[in-house]
C-alpha cells in the first residue's frame, strides 16, 4: 500500500473545504503558566461527529465512483470512525454498515445509528472485527473503509496538523516547536506528522497513548511494531488498537520524534482541566495529548506546544468520574 503524501494532504484539504469544521486553537493562559511555555490546543471534539475522524472518513468516501457509492461502505470502530464514516455517508448519501464492539460508549452507538448506519456488534475479546466487516463486504459488494490503514483517511487526518500551522501562525505569530497527538492505530498522529513534515519542518511530534496500549511508543524505540499488552484495561476506548498499523507505522517510524504513555487518573485529571479552563467535553482518548502536557511529560518551557484534544464522545457515566 503506498504512502500519502504532503500533496495528498492538501488535496484532502481542499475535498473538505466546506465540510469540516475548521476547529479553534485555544491559548489558554492557565496552561502557560504551569507549563511555561506557549500551549496552543486544537479542540478536534468540536468536529462534526464530535471527533478527527469525519476528515478521514470524508476524504475516503468523497473519492468513491458512483457504483461503489450505491453498493455502500463497511468499517470496524469503536465509535469516533463509526460516527464519523456514518456522517460522511449521511452528507454524500452512501449507505454505511459499521461493526462495532458491544461495549462501545453508548452516545457512539447512538449517534451512529442516529446518521443512518445500520450497527452490527462484536465481542471485543472473542471476535474478529476485521474478518466480520470483510464478510459483510463480500457478500454486499461495499467498500472497507478502515480505520487508519489507508492513505486516503490518513491524508484526510493530515489536515489537522495543517490547521494548526497555519492558525498557530497566522493567530499566535508562532511556529510549532512540538506537537502531541493521541495515538490508536496510527492514522491521525501519521496524518499530522506528514502534514507538519511539509507545512512546519522544524516541528518535532510525539504519540501519545494510554499505559498498557502503548505499542506504538515501544515501536518505535524498537523499531518493529509491537503489541499492546493483552492484560490491559483503560478508560480510552478510542485507543485500544493491539498494534500499530503496517502503513501507519511506516510513516511514523520515519517521521515521529517518541511518545509518552498516561495512566487512567492522568486522562481524568486533564478532562478535568479541559471542563475547568477550556469549556469542553473532551473523552478519555481525546484527553492523553493533554495530560502529558499538564504532567510534564514534555518540558514545555520557553516553548510553543501544539497538542490535540482529538475526540468528545464520552458517557456520562464516565464522565461524572472527571469532575469533582
């Protein structure tokens, strides 16, 4: 599978003109004064579909002809790519079919659905997602629309990063000297990192990702993609990919700088911080780039940090464990 590129990052760009929600970056003087540095955050939990991956996934199916438009798409999610591929197929009136795990946040299910894509659930621990959506396809003809394992819906990521350099300039008067990206699978962190690689070089970007399901931080220091530990548990739902993709760890063994690793009580601490001082909802997974900034993970001092909020669809039951 060949890579994307830069160019197709901007091709992605232009395809979503109009579509997605050009996101803020917020400065918010609190963090600075902890960090001592300048920390410029990209609420992406403001997307449509509350999250990064309606970019991808409208990227994808935007390019699909006629014909495979009418026979419909499948995909595997454990709800931000399900909410965001249904909202692409909604707005382009592709028929969706979304395999999801049972335990899936229940807002991500309905919402799901609520965009007309028809849900089928799997058990996470026992089944295979990829083989049930692969099933479905051939039996219907619909195309797979992956997660992050295309450079379609990685480039459609990518615009993200490009965002943020531009509004970082053109809002700040700064260059990005790092930026931190929640990491699953790969897609949106490889998206970024291509995309700064061509709009802001001097840019260093890290992963981050929840303790235990940090494999692709230990991938990288190997060199070899590694796997997440299968004893493990966490409250970010949205980053519990086993390993890091093959196309998606190609490019981020080239172009990422490390990651960082944050635990459950770190995630609820920095969604805390975002309710408090940025006046949004933010899910675990969209909260690890977050709180490796507010715990020093990254010595942010005397320096401008980008860092990804990259999803809101939380439950409010595990939300309610967040706030005071």
């Amino acid at each position: 599978m060949q890579e994307p590129t830069f160019d197709d990052v901007l091709a992605a760009r232009h395809r979503l003109s109009g579509q997605a929600v050009v996101t803020p970056l917020l400065r918010v003087a609190e963090l600075d004064r902890r960090t001592g540095g300048t920390i410029l955050v990209k609420a992406e939990s403001l997307q449509v579909a509350g999250a990064f991956k309606f970019r991808g996934a409208y990227n994808r199916l935007a390019q699909l002809d006629a014909d495979a438009r009418a026979r419909g798409v499948v995909a595997w999610s454990s709800g931000n790519h399900a909410q965001g591929v249904a909202a692409a197929g909604q707005r382009l009136g592709v028929p969706t079919t979304i395999v999801m795990p049972a335990d899936a946040p229940v807002i991500k299910v309905e919402n799901t659905r609520r965009m007309g894509a028809e849900v089928v659930f799997y058990d996470r621990y026992r089944d295979d997602r990829e083989v049930i959506g692969r099933r479905l396809s051939q039996r219907s003809g619909a195309t797979i629309v992956p997660p992050y394992e295309d450079p379609h819906i990685i480039a459609g990521q990518g615009t993200t990063g490009l965002e943020m350099a531009a509004q970082a300039e053109d809002l700040y008067g700064a260059k990005l000297d790092a930026v931190l990206v929640p990491c699953g699978g790969g897609g949106l962190i490889g998206g970024c990192a291509l995309a700064l690689a061509g709009a802001s070089p001097g840019s260093k970007v890290y992963c981050v990702e929840p303790e235990g399901y940090d494999d692709t931080k230990r991938s990288l220091a190997s060199g070899e993609r590694q796997q997440s530990r299968k004893d493990a548990t966490t409250l970010c739902d949205a980053l519990m990919a086993p390993t890091p993709g093959k196309l998606t760890f190609q490019i981020n063994r080239r172009l990422l700088a490390g990651g960082f690793a944050v635990d459950d009580e770190m995630v609820l601490a920095a969604m805390l911080f975002a309710w408090r001082e940025l006046k949004l909802v933010v899910e675990p997974g969209g909260a690890v780039a977050l709180a490796a900034v507010l715990h020093g993970l990254i010595d942010c001092a005397g320096k401008t940090v980008g860092v990804v909020l990259s999803g809101g669809n939380v439950d409010a039951q595990i939300y309610r464990r967040a706030l005071p």
